[in-house]
C-alpha cells in the first residue's frame, strides 16, 4: 500500500495539502489510474460513481434481471459482490442478485477461499450456489494434477471453470453472469492473444458483455477498473477477502504477462487503459476465416469443434490420456491437432466399452 496514507509521510508538508476533489480533507491516496491526492470519502465515491457509469452506458443490466456473480472470496469477486449490491439499492436497478462459487477441489485454497464466500452471503445477504468439479466432472483439481502434472493444468481448470460458472448460472435461472475482471486481467489478455496469435480471442477479449449467442451472457463492470484500486478499496472498507494465490499457478503463462503490465504502469499508470483501447480497436481482416460458433454433439454446450473443449480434455482424463485435447497448433499437414484428437476420441468411443461421461450433469 505504497501510496496509501501518503499524506503521513511528510507530515509538515502534508498539513498544506487537501483533497484534489473535495479540497476539504487531508488526502489519504493517491489514485494509481489518475495519479490525484483525494481523501477517503471522495475515493469510495469515484471508485463507485465510475462503475455505476460504466454499467449504465453499457447497458449491462435490465430492471427485474436475476444476477449471478461469480464469487472466489477473492478481492475483485468481493469487492464486486460488495459494490454491486450496494449500486442495486441506491440506484434502485430492480435486480436479483446471487452469489455463484466454483469448487474446484484444491485442498488448502479453494476450501479455504469457499469459507470467505459463504461468510460474504451472510454479510451482503445474497443466496450462495456453489457448484464443483466432482460432481460435474467426476474430477477434482487435485486428480487431475496427479494426472497431468503441474504443466498445463491451468488448461484443465480454465476450461472447466468457464462451464461450470455457466452450469451454475443455468440452475439458478440466472439471466447475467457477472465476473470481477479488472482492467488489468483485460490488458494482461490483449497481450497475451497478441502472443499467441489468437485473432479470434483477440477480437472480442475486450467486450464488456460477451456470451450473447451462447447461454447467459457474461459481464465485466471492473473493465476500466485498476487492481490497485480495487485493492484499495478492500482495505479502507475492510472487507473481508482471501488473499492466498492459487498453489497450482506459480508458474502459469499468464504471470509473465501481469508482470511485463505492473512494469508499464509503474512508468506510465495510462498503459493498462491504453492497451484496452488498443483491443477495442484492433480490426480483424475481412480475409481472416473466423471459428463458426455451434454447439458439442455431446453436452450441447458452445463450440467451434464437434466436441467442446471440455469434453474432449475430460475425454483423455477418462481413457487415461490426459494430454489429448491440450494445444491448438497445428499438424504437419495444416491439420488441426484438435480435430485429430477428435477423430481418435470418436474412433475409441465406437471401439471401446469404457462410457465417456459428458462434461456436466446439466445439458444445455
């Protein structure tokens, strides 16, 4: 909290200085996303005035909606949870609002992290769903890593945590699906579609509302949103989060590109909403063929492919070849190795007696 109650630093020079809004009180920050010395009271109402700007000019919700929020006990899903329900009451939205909690079944963080969530549905009062992957699946996290190792879990987990917060949704009948992205997971994304080459992720990784041809759309009220004032707002609200990192992640791709982001903002704070801006402008060729959106032949779920991805990826957890699915380049003879995975796992289904599970009890 480097910035924060900078004002007791200097304590002769800060007894001159008053909030940059207000112009009333003693600053307690400085803002990471525009650098200006406001007090506490003025930062609640920004932090929370910017959101609610964010939501009305998207449209992100209609009066009567029933609203799930995707909940990990962490500080952007708590302050997320904590925000919008407080923005439901004072600007009267009309919405319905739940807490929805993946239990992915890592012992000593997710159990843990669950803990935080139910206390968070007594604190705000808002009905809690959690879902696992065990029952799901037939997979925890922990199996899975025994599986496959420490290397490309992450694939396994995003994969099957994007279903199942869209199978919980489905049983609450929820008609949104809010999640706590913040600005800088967006600017970490852009960068790393850009890395990847992924052109068809790097078209639409920074819409505010994304799903709409699918199940239940997905929202980002956090898209302009900075971490460091999320974290900021925790700790002046003292809300209760759980801080811990995922113990299977350390070494995830992902990280190298939040640290290459936290070096830009450092030099220039602007640079997490320039690179956003720099997404939402990106124009994809008119000769660029586009994945065709269609649904899994097994679960019924979205996919570009015959199987969704978490089909197949659970289809190699059940025939004991867990890296059948992972990667999309391609073959020697420009054949997508995820449509020759697919072709192996429809011949073993006709060839085998084993019965693949579908990737989820509920089907869509």
């Amino acid at each position: 909290m480097g910035d924060v109650e900078a004002s007791s630093a200097n304590p002769k020079r800060a007894q001159g200085r008053l909030c940059s809004i207000c112009g009333a009180k003693r600053p307690a920050l400085k803002r990471p996303k525009t650098l200006e010395e406001i007090c506490r009271e003025c930062f609640y109402n920004v932090f929370e005035d910017e959101i609610h700007k964010v939501i009305v000019e998207n449209n992100l919700f209609k009066c009567g909606e029933r609203v799930a929020i995707g909940a990990s006990g962490g500080k952007d899903s708590t302050v997320l949870a904590y925000v919008l329900s407080e923005l439901n009451r004072r600007h009267s939205y009309g919405l319905d609002l739940f807490l929805l909690s993946v239990d992915e079944g890592i012992t000593g963080y997710r159990d843990d992290s669950l803990e935080t969530v139910k206390r968070n549905e007594i604190q705000y009062g808002l009905p809690l769903k959690i879902v696992s992957y065990k029952d799901l699946y037939g997979w925890t996290m922990d199996e899975i890593v025994k599986a496959i190792g420490l290397k490309n879990n992450c694939t396994f987990c995003g994969v099957f945590r994007r279903q199942a917060l869209d199978r919980g949704a489905a049983l609450l009948k929820a008609d949104k699906l809010v999640t706590g992205h913040n600005a800088d997971d967006i600017a970490e994304t852009v960068l790393l579609n850009i890395l990847r080459g992924d052109i068809a992720r790097l078209s639409r990784c920074t819409y505010i509302t994304t799903g709409e041809d699918g199940p239940i759309p997905r929202c980002k009220p956090f898209k302009y949103t900075y971490e460091k004032e999320i974290v900021m707002y925790a700790y002046f609200k003292k809300l209760d989060y759980f801080s811990t990192e995922c113990i299977y992640s350390p070494n995830a791709y992902r990280g190298f590109a939040r640290e290459f982001i936290k070096d830009l903002e450092r030099i220039r704070p602007r640079a997490i909403l320039d690179i956003i801006r720099s997404g939402e402008n990106f124009r994809i060729s008119t000769f660029t063929r586009m994945p065709e959106q269609g649904t899994c032949k097994r679960c019924g779920y979205i996919s570009s492919q015959k199987l969704c991805k978490a089909c197949l990826l659970l289809e190699g957890l059940n025939r004991g070849l867990p890296k059948l699915g992972i990667g999309r380049t391609k073959g020697h003879n420009g054949v997508n190795k995820d449509d020759e995975q697919q072709k192996i796992s429809h011949s073993r289904e006709k060839g085998s007696s084993l019965q693949s599970k579908q990737c989820g009890t509920l089907d869509f």
